[in-house]
C-alpha cells in the first residue's frame, strides 16, 4: 500500500467524488471540497453522494467541507477536478490560500479553457509559473466503475517525470494502474476532443444508422484527434495509448458516457441542444469542447470534418440527416 498522504480534491461532481473516494481507500486522508455549502451537510449525514453515484458509500477517511482554505491547509497534493472553464479562477482563489507553493497540483479536467482557446496545463503554467509542480490525469473512465472498485487504467502526464511518478503512486492500488507520461498537450487533446466523437456516434446511434457507421466515426474521429494534437505539439503515439484511443473507444461505445448520450438527444427530431442540456442536467464537456476546437480549426487551418458538423449540430445550423449528408457527400480521397 502507498504510504498515506494528505489530499485536497476540489469538486464533488461524479467525477471528483469517485476520485476522492478511490483516495480514501487507498488510505490517504481526503478532503473534497465543493463549492456549495448546502452539499457538506448532504453528503456528510447521508455517507455517500446520492445525487451522482446513489449506493456508493463515502469512506471515514473522507472530509467534505466548504472552505477552501480548510480543505488544503495540510494538504501536500491538490487535485482539481473542475469544469474546465472554472479551472483558471479555481487556480487564481487557490494560490491565495496554499502556504506552501511547492504543493503537488494535478487535474482530472478535459477540456480546453473556452476564452482563450487554451489546453489546461498551458493555463496551469500561466497561473502558477513554469516552475509548478503540476501534472494532467487522464485515461478511459466511468466516475460510478471507480468508485465501485472495478479495474480501471488512467495515465499521469507531466513535464516532470518525478511529477508524473508522483501521482502514479498515489493512485496505484488493486484493481487500480496508473501509468506515466510526459506529453500533456496529447493527453489533453485526447481526453478533449473524444467527448467531441461521443456525440458523434450518439447521433448515428440514436439514427439507428448501424455498426458500420459507427465504427467509421471512431477511426475517422482518431485521425482527427491526431491532426490536432500534432498541430498543437502532441505526439503521435501518445493518441494510441489510454488519453487517445482509450477514451476514445470507451466514450464513444458506451451508454454511461453524457457525451454520447448527448447525441442520442441531438438525434431527435424534437429536440433542441438546451433541451437535451436540461435533460442529461450535469455538464457536458464535448458540447463546449467543439466550440473551442472550431475556432482552433479555423486558425491554424486544420481538415476537421466530423468535429464541423458536431459543432453544426450543437449551435443548432443543421439537422442530423443534413449533417449526415454532408460527411457522406465529402470527395473521395486516399485514407
């Protein structure tokens, strides 16, 4: 077993809980924190967050509170597990309060920050100095299957190795591996632009338009996945590991994902984007990712065909059959 830590994690969502409670069982000493003074009392008396993972108990070891500045007073590793576009002012309110600037700082956040079209380490550096000791956490996984014990792999990507090594450490217990990298901006790029195909193939799914289709989205969705992330300084193999294919399969395969549910919404004649937004009620990361990837795209360039009708589709300028058609009218061309 590790040797046992003090951790903040920062965001009870799904994601950030079945984190902290991995971290718990670990035997590290958790304090997750939310923003909403009305959930610590919840979660506290009832022993588990029902609202995102019903039936899974929270460990003894695991605090939630309010205050920020009580969640990482003792802390010696940070873990932000935020939406993306809270990540930088999350930063910003967390340098006030940390004592030691030394601190361990990693997130389990995908995404891009949607103002300046920025991968999250990029806006970690900004904040914090190019001296940080910060690391991304990424790979292909359900919040509800790690909370529940169940095998999972994810990766640690810092340009640190002892950093990465850090947090794979923490992390690696049972059922539970974490591996080491040193590409952050291809871990980001990964776990970014996989939400993206996810809604994709939600879309032709809930079209009923086939496995074939389905599997084309996928592969053709990874060459797009590694058109950006070479452009953006990523490296190749990094897109045929965990934060690559991966999650990507993972994702774009499996119901539990929002973004792939988010399709199927799309995919329904009578629904809007707010109206499948409203209905899935928690964040989903792919539908604010294609609006970045767009304008990325669109400077630097870049052939990205399935992402231009998924933005299409989510700022609602076409239906699922016009955007179908428009893929299935593209020239034909040398794989």
């Amino acid at each position: 077993m590790a040797q046992s830590r003090k951790i903040a994690v920062l965001g009870a969502g799904a994601w950030g809980t079945a984190l902290a409670i991995h971290l718990a069982k670990v035997g590290h000493a958790v304090n997750l924190w939310t923003h909403r003074s009305e959930q610590v009392e919840l979660l506290m008396s009832s022993h588990e967050n029902a609202r995102y993972l019903p039936g899974i108990a929270l460990p003894e070891s695991l605090t939630v509170t309010a205050s920020l500045a009580d969640a990482v007073c003792e802390a010696e590793a940070i873990l932000l597990v935020v939406p993306s576009n809270a990540f930088r002012e999350t930063l910003i309110a967390l340098q006030k309060v940390i004592a030691n600037k030394n601190i361990h700082i990693a997130w389990a956040t995908k995404g891009f920050e949607p103002t300046t079209q920025k991968l999250l380490h990029e806006v970690a550096f900004e904040v914090l100095g190019q001296s940080a000791n910060v690391a991304v956490l990424s790979g292909p996984t359900f919040a509800n299957e790690v909370a529940q014990g169940l095998p999972t792999a994810m990766v640690s990507a810092s340009n640190k190795s002892e950093e990465a090594q850090y947090w794979a450490d923490l992390f690696h217990f049972d059922t539970f591996r974490m591996y080491t990298q040193s590409d952050m901006f291809g871990v980001e790029v990964g776990g970014a632009y996989k939400n993206i195909m996810a809604i994709a193939t939600g879309i032709s799914d809930g079209m009923h338009m086939g496995a074939n289709a389905r599997a084309a989205l996928v592969s053709r969705g990874m060459v797009e996945m590694m058109r950006l992330s070479q452009a953006l300084g990523g490296q190749t193999e990094t897109m045929m590991g965990l934060a690559g294919l991966g999650d990507l399969v993972l994702t774009c395969t499996d119901d539990l994902s929002r973004n792939r549910r988010f399709g199927f919404g799309l995919a329904s004649d009578n629904m809007s984007t707010e109206d499948v937004m409203t209905e899935i009620g928690q964040v989903v990361e792919g539908a604010k990712a294609v609006k970045t990837v767009k304008q990325l795209a669109d400077k630097m360039g870049l052939d990205l065909p399935i992402m231009e009708q998924v933005y299409l589709l989510v700022t609602d300028q076409v239906s699922p059959q016009q955007a179908v058609q428009a893929l299935m009218s593209r020239s034909g061309k040398s794989e």
